[in-house]
C-alpha cells in the first residue's frame, strides 16, 4: 500500500484489483484516502478520497464496478457513522455518500 493503515477495509473488485479504504491512522491523510492494487501490473493507484473519514468499516463490490463502504467509526469525532459511500469504478468521479435516519439502527 501507499499509505499506512490500521483498521482499514479491503475487498476485490473484479478479478485483478483490491481497493483499500480508510484507516485509524491520519498520517498522510490515510483516513480519507482510497487506494487500488492491479494485481497485474504489480501497482497501487490512488482512488478519490472518501467523503468521511473511517475505520474499523466494512466494504465490498457490486457487479465488478461498484466498490461500498459501509458504516464503522469516524476518526474526528470517535463515533460510529450511519453512512454508506459508494464509487463507480467505470467513472472513478467521486464517492457518493448515502445517508440513513438514525431512527433505522
């Protein structure tokens, strides 16, 4: 990886790509950033950063070009978030935040 990280997530996307994401560490601003291994090629490319930084969160993909992250715990405030962010691998624009009620948990 680019970028140290604990308490981070990973999951595959497709069959040659692992995308990283958040960390419980701040150096280098880690808990915001998103990375991707071509497992290929043997590299690590940066994706957009996160729209919330995390830890301690799950991910994975949908149809090999969506990557979610889900819920797990914000490093400003040390609370756990109710926020899903989703990327679309096809355009690599920006993350898109989906937010629930609290109510729902």
């Amino acid at each position: 990886m680019k970028y140290p990280r604990h308490g981070h997530s990973a999951c595959s996307l497709g069959e040659k790509f692992i995308v990283v994401t958040g960390s419980r560490k701040e150096t280098e601003q880690a808990h915001l950033k998103a990375e991707c291994y071509n497992v290929d090629i043997d590299i690590w490319f940066d994706f957009p950063h996160l729209n919330e930084d995390r830890h301690y969160h799950a991910s994975c993909s949908f149809l090999d070009r969506f990557v979610y992250v889900f819920c797990g715990i914000s490093n400003m405030t040390k609370k756990y978030i109710n926020t899903i962010e989703r990327i679309d691998n096809n355009t690599k624009r920006a993350w898109e935040t989906i937010t629930f009620p609290a109510e729902t948990f």
